[in-house]
C-alpha cells in the first residue's frame, strides 16, 4: 500500500509546470542566464598532433596508460560525444554516452570542446554550473532560484531545465568546475568557494530529474573540472558513479571520464603557427616555432596560455608592421614567463587521480587472478608428482 501511494506522488510531481506554454519557460531560463548561446568553435579548433611513441613511452608492467595525443582526445569527442549526440540514427543504433567528465589543467581546452560539441551537433546549452546558479551577494542583482520550495526553488528551476533539454534536444546540460556541485565538505566550502550559497544545494535534486531521463532523450550531461580531486569520501563516490556507472537494464547508456592532458611537443609545433596564423600574424624564417615549442613544453604551458599570449604579442598595431618587421620567437617569451605554468606537482595530481578514478587508466586486475589461481594449480601438481 505503502509503495503505491509513493508511486502516486511521484508522478504527480513529474510536471511541476503543466499550466505554462513552452516559450514562457524557455524565456525565463533565458533571463536567469541559464539557457545560453555557446561560442562559435568547432572541433578543428581543438588543435593537436598524434603521438608516434605511445608505445615507446609505455614502460614494462606500468599500469597507467601513456597520455593520449590531442588528436587521439579530439577523435574521442567526435565519435563518442558529437556522433551520437547529433546524429538520432546513430543514437538509436550505437552505444550511446549521456554523462561525461573532462577534466584536465586549467587551459587544456575543457570549455572550447563543450563549445564545440554544441555548435558541432547544433545542440542547446544549458548551464547548470553551480557558480551560475549562485544569487550572488544581495546587491549584485542576480536572484537565481534562492527558495527551497515554490516558484522561486531548486526543485522548479531542475524541472524546467530538463522538460525544455527534452524539448529542444539535441541538448548539452553543462556543469562547469563540476566539484562544487559535489562538494559537502563543509570545511572547503567556506575556504575555498567563492559564491554566496552552498555550491551543491542542487545537488539531490539534480541527480533526482537525471535518472529520468530515457533512452530516446538526446541530451549530454557534460561536466568540467581543473580540480576534481577537491571532492574526497563520499563526494567523490557521487561523482565517480554519476560519470562512470552504466544502470541496469541500460547497456547503451553510459558515462565517460577524458583527462585532457598538456600538449606534447608535436602538438606544441601545430599549435603555435595555427594560433600566430590565426590571429593575423605572419611565420618567416625569423620565427622559430621549434624554439618556441621546446620552451613551452620545458616549462608545461597549456594551449590556453599559449592562446592568451599569442593574442597579446598580435597586436592590431604589431600587424600592421608586420611587412617591415617581421616575428620572432624573442617577442612571445616575456609575456610567457609572466603567466604560471602547470606546475609539476599539479600535474601529478591529476596523474594520481586519473590511476586511482578513471577506469580506463587502470591496471585489469582480473585477468591477473586467474593466472594467480594457475600457477598455484602447477605448483601443487608438482608437488603431488614429487610425492
């Protein structure tokens, strides 16, 4: 009895908005800043090289995979994230993902890649990040959902944001810095978040309206993180099973974690001549991309560093001279020096998290038992044969 009349509730409460037309309930997400237009980038914009020593750089028994290339990141995203997102034939067909993570350093390429798989699948973006839907401080004018129940509610504000992902699907649901809407620790949020209300207040909620969504919905959950070892303990055990865990009964539907890794030093040479390519500028011989190429990859500069100083030295008054004076690589390296690179230690971080979290870098422990489980069969054969 008890369990039909929990059954009744929730289906009254599937439609928190059956009175209102569509367009009033896309307008109103428009006005919060939730539905929102993204860049104009493609996927060629996510610029890398293929590696052509992965199997040179993969010591004996190491467990962790070598880095992929940018290309090989680039075809991922293409054929498991654009491909069945934007195309029903091949979502109806193919093994589909509704849930993903990248995560990677800052200026690895993170939001130019959900830019891109919305402009690339003509996709709607709808930005869930907890710091969009933070009101702010009273005086900033930003009144985004504060209430815990009624109109102005978490709860109200979900069920809107899907019933309009369902309806003008394809759409990508986008969290950004993904571990503060995970975050509970107390402890950290206080140190550390900048916003005025709890970062995972949605948290409940939105995982709630996420296990409805169905096989036909042609929507992707798509979260980013430069730091997703902020979330320790149970946080980290809601992230891990929302981007990894594949339901019962739903073998298509699965999730995805990509770690978008710095540039090599290929990747850094087609990096640096399309980006001086691309803001106006002009390679001669006096340039030397090699140069320029080893220094970034010396100091672990990511392709958004790169960006950000390539727009600084390209100037429209530096491409004016450019026919009288042309580059040189000694221009790009004093407003280098000036912004942080990824350190090392930072780098390692998401090494570790990457063995310890992300399936795909992780020994098969498996097949190891079973051999285990043979070579004691032997010995003891051996010793009933002494015997």
């Amino acid at each position: 009895g008890k369990k039909g009349k929990k059954g009744k509730k929730g289906d009254k409460t599937k439609d928190l908005t059956p009175d209102r037309t569509m367009d009033s309930l896309i307008k109103e997400l428009v006005d919060k800043d939730i539905l929102q237009l993204p860049r104009e980038v493609g996927i060629q914009d996510y610029v890398g090289h293929y590696k052509n020593l992965d199997a040179l750089e993969q010591k004996a028994l190491d467990p962790l995979i070598p880095e992929p290339s940018m290309a090989q990141i680039r075809q991922t995203v293409i054929e498991q994230l654009i491909l069945p997102l934007g195309s029903l034939a091949v979502h109806q067909q193919a093994p589909y993902v509704n849930r993903a993570l990248l995560y990677g350093p800052k200026g690895s390429g993170k939001t130019l890649l959900a830019d891109a798989i919305c402009r690339e699948t003509g996709s709607n973006l709808i930005n869930l990040s907890a710091r969009n839907l933070d009101p702010g401080t009273p005086g900033a004018g930003r009144i985004k959902y504060p209430d815990k129940k009624g109109a102005n509610s978490a709860v109200m504000m979900l069920n809107i944001a899907f019933k309009v992902a369902r309806a003008l699907a394809p759409t990508v649901m986008l969290l950004d810095q993904v571990e503060w809407t995970f975050l509970t620790d107390k402890k950290k949020v206080k140190s550390q978040w900048p916003g005025e209300k709890p970062p995972s207040r949605f948290v409940k909620d939105f995982l709630k309206e996420a296990k409805k969504l169905k096989d036909q919905d042609r929507i992707l959950v798509l979260g980013t993180s430069a730091r997703p070892f902020l979330c320790e303990k149970g946080d980290l055990k809601k992230l891990n099973a929302f981007f990894i865990q594949t339901p019962k009964g739903k073998e298509k539907d699965r999730g995805l974690k990509l770690f978008l890794p710095l540039p090599d030093y290929a990747s850094l040479q087609l990096l640096w001549r399309t980006l001086i390519l691309r803001h106006g500028g002009v390679i001669t011989d006096s340039l030397d991309i090699q140069t320029l190429s080893w220094v970034s990859k010396s100091a672990g500069y990511s392709a958004g560093a790169i960006d950000q100083v390539v727009a600084k030295v390209l100037t429209q008054r530096r491409i004016q001279r450019l026919p009288v004076k042309p580059l040189t690589h000694a221009e790009f390296i004093p407003p280098l020096a000036k912004i942080d690179p990824v350190f090392k230690d930072e780098y390692e971080q998401f090494n570790a998290w990457t063995l310890k979290n992300n399936a795909q870098g992780k020994a098969e422990d498996k097949p190891k038992k079973k051999d285990e489980g043979k070579g004691k069969g032997k010995k003891d054969d051996g010793k009933k044969k002494k015997k």
